[in-house]
C-alpha cells in the first residue's frame, strides 16, 4: 500500500498562473522601457508594444491555468486575465493622473490574451461535456 497522493486545491493552477502572468508582464515592461530610453522604440511604438505584452503575459498564465487547472479552460484563463486586470487598475489608481485611455487599451488586450487562452486551452484527450456522440446505425 503506497501513499495516496495529495490533491492540489482548485484555486492553485489559477493562482500560479496569475503569479506567471504577474512576472512575465514586469519583466516585458521593463524590456520595453529599456528599448524605449535606448530608443530602439519610439515612443509613438511604446503603448502597443505594453498591449502586446500585456496580452502574451495574459495569454501565457491563462494558458497555464486552463491546461492544468481543474476549472473548465475558459474560466481558469479569464480568472487569470481578470486578476491582472485587477492588479493593472489597482496600480493605476495610485497615480496623480488617474486612469486614461491608455490603461483601455491595455485593460482590452489583457482581455483578448485571456480569451484566445481560454480558447486554446482546451485539454487534449478531454471530452467536453454535453456533446453526445452519434451511434451508427
């Protein structure tokens, strides 16, 4: 009789996939605001490159928690976008100049990154549940 193995709780693979999401965004922006100062990217180029960013990160935690979490895919990679989100306008709020139209965009991609992982993340070898399959007759 070997050991049972421990279950993991429902909430952890959303949660590593937030805190993957959380690393992998300060890392793109610092790397975008270092070639922003080196001038290898203009400052016109500079939002879209932070919603690019913003999306990849939120595209990778979410693909993270709907591939292993045991949440269905679509809500294990919404949750992750929501929590960055979160983060993003809880950082926001912080500042003298409030929210503008900037922080609509990178609140949109952070939305679309979650979305397409949502969609991508579909677990292999799964059945999903309410499809019936048809008999031969």
């Amino acid at each position: 009789m070997g050991k049972e193995r421990k279950k993991t709780a429902e909430w952890v693979w959303p949660l590593r996939g937030l805190l993957l999401t959380l690393g992998l965004y300060t890392g793109l922006v610092a790397l975008v605001a270092l070639l922003t100062v080196r001038g290898t990217v203009g400052e016109e180029a500079a939002l879209p490159a932070m919603g690019g960013a913003c999306a990849a990160a939120a595209f990778t935690g979410g693909l993270l928690s709907a591939r292993k979490g045991s949440w269905p895919p679509m809500s294990g990679a919404l949750a992750v976008a929501g929590g960055l989100a979160l983060c993003m306008v809880a950082v926001g709020l912080t500042w003298e100049e409030g929210i503008g139209a900037g922080a609509v965009v990178l609140l949109t991609c952070c939305a679309a990154g979650g979305l397409l992982a949502g969609l991508a993340g579909r677990r292999p070898g799964r059945r999903v549940r309410g499809r019936t399959q048809r008999r031969k007759l």
